[in-house]
C-alpha cells in the first residue's frame, strides 16, 4: 500500500488530478477471463456521480468511463486495466481566488507546505473528484466478485447526517437506491431533505456516517497479522476523502461493553457455524468469520462553506476564505457509493491473497457429518 | 503492508506465537549510524510487559529483548535489524483445554477455518504476546525519531475504561507513568482501580479506549492518497489485537457537526501557521498539519473470561468454555504503550518516505519576511 | 516490484496492449517542483520510434505522449504522472492470421496457457511496443536526475549485432546518434548496414547486445540485499522484451578470471577513491563504488519472421507460421534507448531511497585532509 | 523485492552479520499444512556448509538451523517461519587488520562510502555467510514444491571454474552430489581438483560458472511484464555475492544467433505441446512454457586473496591488503546449492501467484481430444 496504490494483489493505482485533462485507476492483477463491459462499471460510476439531485454538487460531469486496456473482446485478458474518465466540465475560473490563499480544513495548506507547489484548481489532487477512480475500480472488483464468490453482497448505506440518524427497527435495504440520501428507509427522506435544505440554505455543511455491509463473505479472508482483513479496510475507508473514523462491529462502542456482553457466543448451524451476535463485525483476529462484514465511517462537513472562515495567504498574510465554487453540502451522501467500493476491492483483493496461500478449497472445516 | 509487515520504508515484520521458543521483529530500511542498545528498547517493553500490576495477568515474563543483527558497536548499521524476546514462561498445560474448542470472540474459530491447523498453545500467533515484538520495533523507531525530529513527543494514555471516563479538565502527562492505568489523572485512579477490582470479581472484562497523540511532529508527512497518514495510522492501531474503532481527530463525532464548527481556521503564527482549533487531529488530505497529531483507538473487552459461554468443538458438537488460564481483565491497558509504538513506527515510516521524495528540507514555506 | 511495476520509490507501472486504444505509463512517487514538459519526454520516444530507418519496422505510428496528470505549471506536483500514447496505426488485419496459431519464439503460447485468454491483435501486451511506456517514464526520471544529480550520464549503444561486433578502441559516444545503429563507431557503419540488409534479405532476422553505462553516479547507491543496485538493473534489463542476458561489468566472464585478474586495485585521487580498473562495473556488494556503471544485455533475434518454422494451433493440430506483418530484422536496435530508460529509472530510485534511509549528505567520507 | 526482502507472496527476509550472534530467514506467506521438519532443511545448508572439502573454507560451523516460529506438531501453520541459525565459530581476531582498510573487490568500501559505518568482522552483512540463510528459506520452499508441484526437479552444478569446462556429452546429474565440486561428471573431478590446488598454491582464487535447471515446472509461471519470471530470476541470481551475469536460455550467445537459428519450433506431443529445442530457456515473454528452465550465473573470484592487493584506508593513506582469513579459493563451489534454493524460492513464488490470480486449474488449454 505505498502512495497512490492501495491492495496486495488486486492492486488499484489511481491518477489525475480534478482539473487536468482525466483521471483514472490503473488496476493490475485482475483474473483473466472476466467478462466486463464499460457499461457495467459505469453503473457504479453513475450513483457516485455529481449533479444527481439539488443535494450534491450541481457539476455536470458525465463521468464516463472507458477501459484503455486489459480487455479484450469482452473479457479481461490478466493484464492491466486502464479506467480513465475524463474531465469535461472544468471551469477552472471559479477556483482562481484560492490560489495564494488555504481554504480552513482543506489540503491546500498540507499540500503546500508538504511539496511547495499544488495544483490549486478545484484542489487538484486532493478533490473528492479522485474517488470516482475508485468507484471504477470498485466496478470492476465487482465483476470479479460475481464469478469468484457469486454469493458475496455489498451494500452501503447511510446512517446519520449531523443530528439525522436512522432507525434501525425500520432498515429496508430495497430503499436504498430509490432515494437521494442512499436512505434505508423512505419514511425518512422528508426530514432528511429538510434539515439538508436547512443547512444549505444557512450557507454551511454538514457530516455523515456511513455503513457499508457485506452478507455472505467466505470465512477465511484476512491474514495476521498487519494484513488483516479489518486493518486493510480501516485503510482503505480513512484513505477516502474526509473520513476521520472507522469501525468494525461495534467500533468504538467496545470500549464501552464487558466481555460477556461483547462474547458473540457459537452454535452450530447447518451447513457451519452460526453465530449468535455480531459484536466482532465479522472479523476475529483479522480474518472473516463467515457472519456480516460491517464497517461504519464518520465523513467529516464539507471544507468548503460559503460562509466566511479566517484563514491565512501563501504570503502569511491574514484573510477570510468563502467558497463560491459547486460544492456538496455533504460530501459524506457520495461516499456511500465509494464505500462500497473500497470494499469490493479489499475483499476481493484478499480473495486472491487468500486462494495464493491456502488454495481454493477452504482451510479447516467443523465436523458435521456422522 | 503485506501480511506480517508493515511500513514502506522502515518495514517491520515480526513472527512468532505466544508459547514457542521466542517472538521477534526484524526491521529493515533502519538509518545507519543512530546509537541504540537493549536496555533503550528494553524500557519500553518493561511498560507493555505482563505481570506489571494485579490488573494486567499475571504471567510471569522476564520479555528481554536481544539485538541479533544490524547494531555495531553501539549504532545501527543500515542492515537488519533483528529484536528476539525468547518466550521463558510458557506452561502450555493451562491451555490444554482448549486444542479442541473454540472460545467466543477468539481468532481461535477463523484461524481454524483459514489454515485448516492452528497453534492453539495460548492463541499461538493471534495472541497479545505478538505486540511486544512491535513494541520492541517502536524503540528502535523512536531511537531513530531522537535524531531525525528530536522535537516529537509522542504520549499516549488511557481515556475510558467501560464506564469509567478521565475528565480532559485534569488531563496531566505527568501522572501518565505513575499509575497502573496509564491514566493522566491521579485522582481518578482509585474509582479506576476500585472498577476493575469489580470487573474481576464478576469473572468478566471490559474494553477501553486510548489517546495517543504526538507532538510537535513536522507538517508535510504523508502521502496521498493511499499513503495517507491517517490510513496508515488507521490500518497501524487496526492491527493491534482487539481493536475494533479507530479515530483521527474528532473521529466518528465528525459525522454530527456542520462545516462552521469543523472548520480548523488558520492564523499566522510567529514561526508559521497557528491553527485556532484542531478538529482534523493535525492531518488535512492526509498530511500532516504541524498540528498535535490525534488518534484514539478502541479495544474491546478481553474475550478470554472465566465466566462460561456457549460454543463448539472443531467437530461442531456444542460446549461451554470459560477460561482458567491467566488473562488480563482489561487488555486495553497494555495497548498503551502498543499504541505508541505504532505512532512512533508510522511517523518514522513517513519521515523516510518525505525524505525520500521531498527531501530534507521543507517542500513549501509560508511567508514570514519582509 | 510486482507484476507491472517495478521500482521502489520511483514506482512505474506500464499498462497497455499493442493495439487497444492507448498504452501508457503510470508514474508514482516523482519528486515535486521538476520542470518537465512533453516536447523533453517525446524526444526520448522519438529515439525509440519505429519507421525510423529501413532497418526497423515500418509501422508510422507518431507515438506522441501526453502527460495527463501531476504536472501544473510546467512543474511535477509530486502526484502520479499519467503518461499516455495513443496508439494510431493499429492495422489490425494484418495480425488475424495468428489469433488460432502460435508463433514460435514468441509469448503467444504461454499467454495462452497461463491466462486461457489473449489479446493476439499484434502481440497484445506481449508486444515490444509496451516498451514506449518505459522510454516514457525513463524520459521523466531523466528530468529528476538533471536535479538531483546533474553530473550523471547515462549513455548506451550497441556493440553486438549477429557476427558483428564493435571495435573497442574506436568508442566515440559522439557518434551513436549519427547513424541508424546506436552505433559509437562511425567507419563500422556501412558493414553493419550491408550485414543487415543481408539478413533481413534471407527473410530472416538477428540478435543484438546492447551495453549501457552511467558515468559519475554517485556512490552508495544500492542496497544489500535483494534491493542491490545490479539486482535491480538486472531484472530490469531482463524485463525488456527478447533480452535473455544481463552482465555488470566483466559479466560472464569474470567466471574465466583468477582473483589477482579480477582485483580493481584502488588509489588515493584527487577528491576520493579512485580505481585502477572497473572489472566490478562500478558496484560492489550490490552498492556504487563511484565508478562507471557497466550494464550490457543481450537481446535475442526477433521471433517474427518470414521464414515459415513449424508450430501448432490452439487445437492442437500441426501448422506452419511466417509472418507477413511490419516486424523489426532486429529488435535490438530499439533497445538501446529502452536500456538507457531503465538504467534511468533505476538508478533514480535507488537515489530517492539512499536519500530516504540516509539523507542528502554522503553516509562516509574517505579521508583527503591533513 | 525491497532491501533485505525478496518474493512476492512467498517473501523472505534475511538478516544478520557474519560475526554477530546468529543470522537468519524470516518466511512470510508459506502455505498451512506443509510437513517440515528441522533435519528436511538441514540437509541443504550441509551441502553449503563451508569447511566440508579442501577447497571451500575451513572455517567449521555447524551451521544448524532452528525452526523458531509457523511450525506446529510438524506442519506450518501459514504464520511467519523464523529459520535461525546462530554463529558459534566467529574468530573475529582474523578480521581486526581490515578495520581501517578496504579490501580491493570488496563491499567494504562500498558499504563505508553508503552508511558511514560498517561491521567489517568477516564482512559483516556482506559476508556470503548470509547465503546459509537463503538456503534455509529455500529448503522449506522446497518442502512446499513437494506438496504444490511434486514433479518439479531443482538442480545445480558447475559448468566452470576459470579455464576448467564441463564436457556438455558426459553431464549426469546422478554424479553431481559425489564430488567436491558439484560436478555432473565424475571423470573430470581430478583435473578439476588439480587447477584448483595451483590456484589456493599461488595464492589466488578463480570465478565459476553454474547453471541450474527446473524440469517439468507447469506451464503459465511469470507475470509480465514487471513481474516476469526471467525478470524474478535474474535479480534472485544475481543478488548473490559475487555473482556478475546471469542468463537464460541461450543468454548472452543469443545476440549472435538469427531468428531461424533460435525459433524453438513447436510440435504437438502426447500429451501437450512439445518444443522442438529450447534456446528460450523455458521462459517466453516472461512466462514459463513447460520446458526446462534453464539459468545459468557467473561467480567472480573471490575478492579476499592472499597475494598484496593495492588499496586505501578510511583515512585515505595507501596500503597493500592481503589476506589472512580462512576463504574459499573458489566461491563460486558454494554458490551451487544457493542457485538451487533462489530457483525454488522464485518458483515457489510465482507459483503462488499464478494461483492468486488464475486459480488452481490451468488457464488455458491446447486441444487433444477429436
């Protein structure tokens, strides 16, 4: 996982900057013989896409995805793939203010300080934009999934924006795509609107905590001990752009419970072991137990506000920096669709790593049979 | 960062179970010429080291620590570095019990299923033993960080034990050291100590949450934006046994405020920029600000108890285990130090990879002349 | 280096097949605040490019690079540099031919049998085309040398072509951009001419060896010891498509020599050590002694050719295989300025890792004082 | 491939100096399940072991390995393997003259220029002492080949020794382990035994040439186009002390020969694809194709001699060196059972990577059938 690569052996380097001519992910190791279509990545890239509804920002990228390589009359050959999306709709004029000057809680400050130069143009490297190659890889670890572990299911969802929080009793996962929030639960949508239409309007943003679940993951992914399955994905949802927590399980809340309480006590099912909670999220010892894979990620507000905040120029001279620019009055409503990628590539990843040491019949086995 | 090794450039790798002949951490990419000896790394494993109070277990180890590589008279080489603590106290007997069963919350049931064989003599390799090898690497780092950026002060200290929470009004460093808790408040050590007491007595744990925050660590570490510091943070404290929720800065809190009250704002300082609030925990787009540096970190309650819990043998037929080997009643508090550790390997880890890309001399400067 | 990267800091990776839309390089890990511009990397490529002369094959493709990312202003910004080439003269008819047959000496049946799948369309990603990705990235990692580490030099040529071999004592390096060879000879040119119209004339083609050296590299680069200068520079030479050997200073050779042949004596010089002789081809223990670096590889005879050789299909019926497309008599010529490339990106990396594990300053000094 | 660690999935890191208390191999990735025992990996370091004929060092280690960690009741648990073997015969009184001088062919100068500091006792890390170690990881790859890929035969032997060649009529790998030399002919042992008596007599010493060969590894190892496995092999070889050229196939003689000369023709044999010759050494584009992989490696003489060589001391005053030690007239003799273990750790490796991402089943096949 070294700068702009992330995973072992699917690995994902991304590229680009938001205002160069494209982006991309350049993913190499994928299996051969995977049938893949740019239309079937696009899908991903289009939930993850700006300009959906008044709550995201009004950029009107189409995001369209091509493969340079890597496939070949429909299906991937085993050599890298190249996902490029290029950037169309640019304007770079609404971002000159910030040239000599950091925007509070933005990377422009770090990336200054860190290289001396930035490519200040919608932030450059450090924009939200970066994550649409994520969600292109994503895409692709999905169709990989679909033929390696055709039962595994990755869903995302959102739980909380500011003091906006899901009821639990009423989680729907088939609501989830028929609303703008990535929402559970449709008897939500109206107040969540409301209090987002609230905080736009008071020119300010709001954060969000995001779940991401896998059903059905095979026992056994992760390897102890630093390439464990829940460190890889604590890494890979902290490595999104202004996320500032990760959980697995109970997450932080473990700090809190006894050890009866937190012991997810074992029976046996029928066809393996079947758990009788989820406290551990479905990792034990950094490796899958079989039960619900589940990861939660605070987003931070969007940096950019429209209200004024103090700041400092590249000169240190003092100023006050707004945001005119299209911005997300909460970035956290798109990262539900990169959480799910992120995912998608850290299981598949570990799939590999998993069949590369242990061979595709599983490990151990429980007794069940006579 | 792959299997047992983290890091890019100071890599660590550690191996070893609980209960064979000895543990260890080799460390490669260490600089050459900084003076270490045992003793130094030795402090630190007497902090994490067992049997240190009646609230960490009781095991008896003497967790000496031996320099087999990589050291010449008195400094490091540039080669290798090998630390070996050889396990002496090993009564595997008391573990016996368990070779066919699985306790609840144990990697014992994933080990199982991912290898299909497993070292069951006191958790083998899934075991807390594993962090003293990291402990060991993160003297050495901190050797290190005495000479690179000798002005880095990295602590880290309890903040809840279950229901027990310190008041940040007292926090004090110096009392950190002067009780078994690593608590920076003298006077809430006896509710403390009269809580575990509790604990134990119920046969039962309780998790705990920890602070580590380093000072005075230079702006421009990381590397976006999969060598995000916060990620390799995030993936570094995910690693260590048991943890369950990592947080950088107001971590999972983000998700509930609004831009205006996130925003860090940005002052001129008289030697550079002076943040008026830190709510990013001195990392923006994944670089470090110059700002204290905040991670905190939960772990859950002990999954080895005395009192009994329902599970299964390898052959699935049901059973009831409870632990009668010795166990901590807390294990978060041996993570203190680990936590630290892991901070110390990380910041050094980055230090090289600036080093190495930037060089020695800070990338950007903010104006301060005439 | 895994798969399609290599390099440890100074990360390429190079994606692409032969006739998709595009081949290019992903470049990570680039120094920030280099002046870098196409027209500098083009002239590299331009070196590289078929259609050149008569005695590389005639496909005229302009082969232009595009640097999509992490360059503003002229400048490196320290994130990925995306170097793309499209590719604009596929002709892809005069391949289908091959798509059921498998050329000997070529990678068409291994592709076959280890992926099920190939891209035959001109070689796909087996083709010597993926090497303008290469030349790319070297052109970059000239630009970061001309910074860091002005004085170095990095010259090859060719000094091997069938039967015919170079004359030492007439080495010029002025004269190896003056003729169609990369020849540093200008009188050998019209015999090596006459010996190459002869070869491709008997529809048949020829080996080459290719010697590449790095005047006034610094010492201390390379780092025992699987991260050796010369094992780096060896599995980068052998990485370059048809190469079958790599030799470092007496190469093979040195296997006929006693110890006192074999021994570089050293001297005191004016400002440091200096060597009577470079038997070692400038390193030692797999580190620069500060002499020049003598890398050479031997690249075989093309595989297409058009004189018919037996082979079989994917069906396993018996066939017979010439090729008609536009195919170098030797491939090896364009594998001078590949040679030169990978010697580039080399030995950058090994000076951004000196520099990350101990520093700007030269680790020892040999003593000149009073 | 970083510094002190070589493979992708089965990596292995080695450490320690030749005088320090012990060296050793830290494997991460082997496989579960794999039956290994201490006196299986023994066997292999005896035929390294220096002090076993006239004409390697005398110096008498027992060289004895200890499996320190991964392996439980006799099979490996798919943890770290710690393989340590400790120094017991160090004498480091022979090394003390070399302290404050450079011996000529040496890493010593190297080493001193790159960190400032060396452990000169017997060459520390340079030391090929450091070779036992790879020999160890190697014989636990070889113990996972058995179970992997059982037909796959691993074997070296000499080929040269300054003028002395091997008659390629008379080789019989039955002879190779009957002599001193590793040679595959029995009737040239006493002229080779004779030349190397007047080389040790005139205080010399002399290169080597070995080659080692791979019969019946599977088809489809190697990953173009970074991660070839002539890529892999090149940089395994000559990552070995001493080693200056490394060849497969044909190697460097390929540049001489036309493409018809070197075309390994393909027929269809019993029971897959069967070559007709095998100038490609098994390997094309970078991929293994069912053959026998052929490598070949030149060792220089060894440095340390006994007639006064010319050098310096750190502090830049003139000296003869010569030395006194206990050392191999011919080094290249041991290199032998470490080319065998290099080409089981790379196989291994591959191995597993081709399982990671291909799966357990070939990924294509040629038809047989009607």
């Amino acid at each position: 996982m070294s700068l702009n690569t992330f995973g072992h052996l699917y690995r994902v380097t991304t590229w680009g900057e938001s205002h160069g001519p494209a982006i991309g992910a350049s993913v190499d190791g994928c299996p051969p013989g995977i049938e893949v279509e740019e239309a079937y990545i696009q899908r991903f890239l289009d939930k993850r896409r700006p300009g959906q509804s008044r709550h995201t920002t009004q950029r009107d990228e189409p995001d369209r995805v091509r493969i340079l390589s890597g496939v070949f009359n429909g299906r991937t050959t085993g050599t890298p793939v190249q996902l490029m999306i290029e950037n169309t709709d640019q304007r770079s004029r609404d971002y000159s203010g910030i040239a000599n000057s950091f925007r509070p809680g933005h990377a422009d400050i770090t990336y200054h300080l860190k290289y001396g130069i930035r490519d200040y143009r919608g932030g450059g490297r450090s924009s939200a934009r970066e994550t649409a190659s994520r969600v292109a890889a994503g895409g692709l670890a999905r169709a990989v999934l679909k033929v390696l572990a055709p039962e595994i299911e990755i869903r995302g969802y959102m739980i909380r924006i500011g003091e906006m929080v899901i009821d639990r009793s009423r989680v729907d996962w088939n609501e989830i795509d028929r609303n703008d929030f990535f929402l559970p639960d449709a008897q939500a949508v109206p107040a969540w609107s409301d209090y987002l239409r609230k905080i736009r309007k008071n020119r300010d943003s709001v954060g969000a905590e995001i779940e991401v679940v896998c059903k059905s993951a095979p026992a056994g992914l992760g390897a102890p001990v630093y390439g464990k399955l829940d460190a890889g994905l604590a890494a890979a949802m902290m490595s999104i752009n202004a996320v500032k927590g990760v959980e697995i399980g109970d997450g932080m809340a473990a700090a809190r419970l006894t050890g009866t309480q937190n012991a997810d006590e074992i029976a046996m099912g029928e066809d393996g072991p079947a758990f009788l909670s989820n406290h551990a999220g479905g990792i034990l010892g950094g490796i899958s137990s079989g039960q619900d894979i589940v990861v939660r990620f605070a987003v931070k507000p969007t940096s950019s506000i429209m209200t004024p905040t103090r700041s400092i120029k590249t000169d240190g001279t003092p100023t006050r920096v707004s945001t005119r620019g299209r911005h997300d009055p909460c970035v956290g409503i798109r990262a539900v669709p990169i959480g799910e990628a992120m995912m998608a590539c850290v299981l598949l990843d570990h799939l590999l790593l998993h069949r590369a040491q242990v061979g595709e019949n599983p490990g151990g086995s429980i007794g069940l049979g006579p």
